[in-house]
C-alpha cells in the first residue's frame, strides 16, 4: 500500500530488516520532489508497519 503526493508518501513496510533503508530512500524522494533540504522532511508512524514521510509545515 502507497499513498502518495507531491509533498508526501504513506507507505507499509512488512519486512521490519528494510525499515531504515527504505525510509532513508524516501526521505530522499520526497526531499528531491519537494526542492527542500532532508531536516525539513518529517517520518511519522501512522498505523501498524504504516509509515509517513511529508515536509514539515
């Protein structure tokens, strides 16, 4: 499941081993996609395994 946006993507990650990898990669893309540096991009947990990565107001 991925929901996303020009600011934001809403992602499952099951395998708990790709955690950090894979956030690290769309902190990236949505850092690129927004034009903002990487400490303006926030991770939130939203649900269980459920992740949001999104620029910070």
């Amino acid at each position: 499941m991925t929901f996303e946006t020009t600011h934001s993507v809403t992602l499952k990650i099951w395998d708990r081993s790709a955690v950090d990898h894979t956030l690290d990669a769309v902190v990236n893309d949505v850092s690129a996609r927004a034009n903002a540096p990487k400490h303006h991009i926030a991770v939130t947990c939203s649900g269980p395994n459920t992740y949001t990565v999104s620029l910070k107001n």
